[in-house]
C-alpha cells in the first residue's frame, strides 16, 4: 500500500463522494458477478455504513451465502438482465470488480464509484466518477481501512467477520499475504473480538458434495503437463469448481496452471501461478488482458490468479494463452 498522505487522501476523497452520494438518495453497492468473499464481504461491510447504502449482485458463493445468511445481512440478488433501477439511485459502488464485465449486468446510469485491487482495469470513468485502486491483496482491505478511518462505529463484529473473510480467502489463507494484509487482519481480529481459530474453522468447515466432490477429482484426473516456451504449465478441463480445481494444481510445482470451462457457449480460463512463477517474470493479470486482446473477450486479474472469458473456442482459448505464457522471459530470481 502507499504511504501515509496517499492514503488519507485517498479516503477522504472516497468518503466526500460517499456522503455526497448518499445526501441525495439510495446508493448501490455492487458486487463482482463470481460472488466470491471478497466482493461481497467489501460490499456489505460498506454498505453497512449507511442506510441509504445496498449490496447487491448477481451471485453469492458458497462461503459468502453462508456468512450472509448467517448473520442475515441486507443482500439483493439481482438477474443476469437486471436493468431497472430505482429512479431516485443516486449512485452506484462497484466493488472488486476489474471491468463493467465482471459486473454481469448492464450498470446504472448514475454516477460510478469504482473500488478494486486488481493488476487490471477496463473502466472507463466520467468526470463525476471516483475509482480508488489500491496495491493490496484484497478490496476488504481498502472498505476496513476507510471504515476505522471515517465510519469506526460500522465496524461491528459481523462486518469485521465478513471483511476478515474477504481477507483470508484472496490471499489463499494467508500464502499471497503481505505486510499490510496482516496489519488489517490484526485490525479486523481485535475490533471484531474474533477468535481467529474458531473462525478459521467455521470458514474450512464445508464438506463438498459428492458431486462436487466427484467433478474436483475428474478435474484433477484429466490434468496434464505442457511446456510454453521456459514455462511447464499444467491445464485440465472442469465443467464446475474451476477455481477449487486450480487452486489444487497450483501446488504441485508447476510454473502456471490453466483450468477451461465451456458452458452455454462461452469459455471461461482460470489460470493460477504460484509467487515463485510472478516473481520470475509471470503475472496472469497481464496474460489474460493479452489473451483477451488477441481472441477477444474480457480478461485480466491478480499476478498470481486471473481469468477470462468470451465465445472463442476453448482449444482456442487455451492456446492463446499458452502462447502468451511463452513470450514471458524467464527472469533470475535472488536468493
């Protein structure tokens, strides 16, 4: 993160939109469309700041459906074709979100903030708009440091679960963490009275079914090796579960992982590389904003995690970003 001056200004900026927002009527908070913890922990924990404020989103994931009913937080889930918005919204927060795409549907015409961490950005903003961009490991680390800041009292003990939560799952529990991201963990810990073992476990306490139990095992059997030019990247398929069944692949010692989907027509890449790949020269954000600017669609993401997705064929698909992943030089990487 920045230092000091950047981010108080940064806040301040934010919350001067925020307030001016919120004086003239109801202001969306709305999430990336995969529903992970990050968005929607972000976008409730924001909005708890103010009445006037509502998350809503297109989908909520396994864990972030089971904090939100858990602790019945305020959620709206909208349709994939959802385009009737209230006429007196004042204005829309997008929340982890790199691109209107990600959004799953088609935005107000209202003034846009945008909030996110992510390596890439295909927004494209007017003169009354706001973006704030932090290099952080996850958006709940930019709504936890504005919350102490300007809005101390929102930071109840379910809120701080669900920007914890955000927290714990983007940097994989931890393993993609930096400095800051354990200082705010520390911050969310102690405002929240968490006992961090027994919300751990509450978090890891979700069996699969068996039959998504028996689609992560076809996903793992199915896995093979290919080289890319100084690059071995193992790639499979899945037709559900693609992020659980990259995250697995990611630990067996090969520089990238690639998992494809295609589903309705469209194909989906999910594409995952361990720190030891990012720091010798790979970034998947920036591969898949390659891939996409090659075939089309919409890609971007983290250094170590990313996506795309589009109507390209998947044999396609996966070859361009095999082929992107080659043109990457092999960097010398210190002791």
């Amino acid at each position: 993160m920045k230092d000091e001056p950047f981010v108080s200004n940064d806040l301040q900026r934010l919350h001067e939109w925020l307030f001016s927002a919120v004086s003239k009527g109801p202001v969306a908070v709305i999430t990336g469309k995969n529903g992970d913890m990050d968005t929607v922990g972000s976008a409730v924990a924001l909005a708890a700041s103010h009445p006037h404020m509502m998350a809503c989103g297109l989908h909520l994931g396994r864990l972030a459906k089971q904090l939100v009913e858990q602790h019945r937080a305020p959620f709206r889930k909208l349709a994939e074709n959802h385009a009737a918005w209230p006429n007196g919204l004042a204005a829309a927060v997008v929340v982890d979100a790199a691109s209107p795409d990600q959004v799953g549907f088609p935005m107000p015409d209202v003034p846009l903030c945008i909030i996110d961490h992510h390596a890439t950005d295909a927004w494209v903003l007017g003169e009354h708009d706001l973006a704030l961009k932090w290099d952080v490991r996850s958006t709940t680390e930019v709504i936890s440091h504005y919350l102490e800041r300007h809005v101390p009292q929102a930071l109840t003990p379910p809120v701080c679960e669900f920007l914890l939560a955000g927290l714990v799952t983007d940097t994989g529990r931890f393993r993609h963490a930096d400095g800051g991201a354990f200082r705010a963990a520390a911050l969310l810990v102690e405002r929240g009275h968490i006992d961090y073992q027994a919300f751990i476990e509450s978090l890891e306490d979700q069996s699969p079914s068996p039959s998504d139990r028996g689609a992560i095992l076809r996903g793992l059997q199915r896995a093979d090796a290919t080289e890319a030019g100084p690059w071995t990247v193992l790639r499979t398929t899945a037709g559900t579960l693609e992020g659980k069944v990259a995250g697995l692949l990611n630990g067996l010692g090969a520089d990238a992982v690639v998992v494809t989907r295609h589903r309705h027509g469209e194909t989906r890449l999910t594409v995952r590389a361990p720190r030891s790949s990012v720091l010798a020269g790979l970034h998947m954000g920036a591969i898949m904003e390659r891939v996409a600017q090659s075939i089309g669609g919409e890609g971007g993401g983290h250094d170590g995690a990313a996506g795309w997705a589009g109507d390209a064929d998947p044999i396609a698909a996966e070859t361009a970003f095999l082929d992107a992943v080659a043109r990457v030089k092999r960097q010398e990487v210190g002791p």
